[in-house]
C-alpha cells in the first residue's frame, strides 16, 4: 500500500504484561507472576472494545511485554497461551503487529530468547505499508543491551539503513517507528535510567529518525503516559493495558494518521467501550483528501 488513500486510524497498545499486577502486589517481581486473571480481563475487555469500533481500525499493534514471565521462568509458557487465547478473538478483518518487550526476550536478549519470541510472536523487527505511510517495527532491546548478540544487533541497524533509504525514495506520507523502550520520557537530553535509552544510543538514534523524517516513535514500558519531541519528532509514550505504576488507566491508544499529521488520544479501556472514538477524531478521518 504505498499510495495515500486518504485518513486512517489505527489502535496502540502496550504492557498486557500478564503476571506483573499479582508480582507488583507481592512485592515479587522475580518469582510473583503465578496468576494474571486480572490482566485476562483486561485484554479481553481491550479486544471487546477494539471489535466495537466502527470504522474499524487499519491495525492494532502490541508494543512488548506480552507476558510477565522472563525467557526460561515457571509461567512464561502459560501466560504465552491465555493471552494467545484472548487475542485470538479480535476482529480478523484487524490485524494484529507485535513489538518485542525487555520480558518477552529478556533484558540482555541473546540469540536463542529472541529466536523463541519470533517462533511465538514473529519477526523482531519488520517494516510494513498503509495506505502511503511506513511504519517500522524494531527491537529497543537491541540498543538497550545487545552484550551478548551484537551481530543482531548490527543485523537491525543495517536493515533499518535500507529501510529508511527506501522510504526516501518511495516519497511515502509519513514514516512511524514502534518499539518498546521510549528513547526519552519527557525530555530528549534526560538522564538514563531503566525506562529509557542510553544517552548516547538515544542521540544517535534521534539524528537518524530525524534526517529520516519520522514523525513518530510510540512506545510502551513505562507503564504511564508520557511523552516529548526532538526536532520535529515526537515521542509517544502510552501507558499500559495491564499493570499502572502511575496514575493512568488501563488503556489503549487511538492514532489518526491524516494528510498532513498524526493525531493521538489515549482512552481508558472503559471509555473506549463505552462511547467509542470522540466525534473529533472521527471528524477528520471523514476528511477524504
């Protein structure tokens, strides 16, 4: 789909994370994650919502932390299978994009727990069209600590070169990025900690997206909202359908990709259930150009 066919929207969730709200509770987050019915709920009632939508959204994409449950811990296989379950019911005329998460291949990811994760989920990173906008899916585990496979790591940053050459060429309307980890929360030139990039990688990464002209970055992992921009670029961090460690709800993210921008809201799951997309934004995706 490279051609512009006029205003569409798509759904961004992040952090189903299955297990984490009973290992937050306990205190326990190496061993806690033996239940997760809350969070079953909590995706089915993201996927009841979602099915509701009319129109329909172009896609619904996961951006990591499917599960809890670290590569090679007790429940891991289990949480993989309800929550497999649970998104089995969404719309099949919506397809689903999964981004990988620092629990989906682990914090320092290596050859065989990411090989795992693409034999459950699919690829790591991939780049796909709609209707004239390319968007690109990539592993934020890879530049958060790639110590222990460092030629995948390459492997990504040599496709993501010819990926964004080819973008140049195909004269597309907007190019957006989703990965796990946010390169910044708030600020591009904070401090590193746990919830973003390395501040070198980050600036790095920030001056390619940006000679690139991407628009967009939406991420997950923080378990709150948040967000910022860099020379044009916006970072967009949205909160989680499971656990909050913040003040948010649990809840999913709305994007309207027109003509000249990318518009977002952010829902609680009971809002979008109960009343849908604002007429606002439905407004401007009536708009055919």
């Amino acid at each position: 789909e490279y051609r512009w066919k006029g205003p569409f929207y798509f759904i961004q969730g992040a952090d189903p994370q299955f297990g984490l709200m009973k290992a937050w509770a306990v205190g326990d987050t190496n061993n806690g994650d033996d239940e997760w019915g809350e969070e079953i709920k909590l995706a089915e009632q993201a996927v009841q919502a979602i099915n509701k939508l009319n129109p329909k959204p172009k896609f619904f994409v996961l951006c990591g932390d499917l599960i809890h449950g670290m590569p090679g811990t007790q429940w891991r296989k289990d949480q993989e299978k309800d929550l497999k379950n649970v998104l089995k019911n969404t719309d099949p005329d919506i397809p689903l994009v999964f981004v990988s998460g620092n629990h989906d291949i682990g914090n320092t990811p290596t050859r065989e727990t990411i090989d795992n994760y693409c034999k459950n989920w699919g690829d790591d990173y991939f780049s796909f069209w709609v209707g004239g906008v390319f968007f690109l899916v990539l592993n934020s585990q890879l530049y958060f600590d790639s110590s222990k496979c460092p030629e995948l790591k390459q492997a990504q940053d040599v496709w993501l070169n010819e990926q964004l050459a080819v973008a140049g060429k195909q004269k597309c309307k907007h190019i957006i990025v989703f990965q796990h980890i946010p390169l910044f929360l708030r600020k591009p030139d904070e401090d590193h900690d746990y919830f973003n990039l390395e501040k070198s990688v980050r600036q790095e990464i920030m001056e390619k997206f940006h000679k690139a002209g991407i628009k967009a970055v939406f991420s997950g992992h923080y378990h709150r909202n948040a967000g910022g921009s860099y020379r044009g670029l916006e970072m967009v961090v949205s909160s989680a359908i499971g656990c909050q460690l913040g003040e948010d709800t649990h809840g999913l993210r709305v994007v309207v990709v027109t003509d000249e921008k990318i518009v977002h809201r952010y829902y609680s799951l009971n809002e979008l259930s109960s009343q849908g997309i604002e007429k606002e934004l439905l407004d401007m995706l009536a708009k055919q150009n």
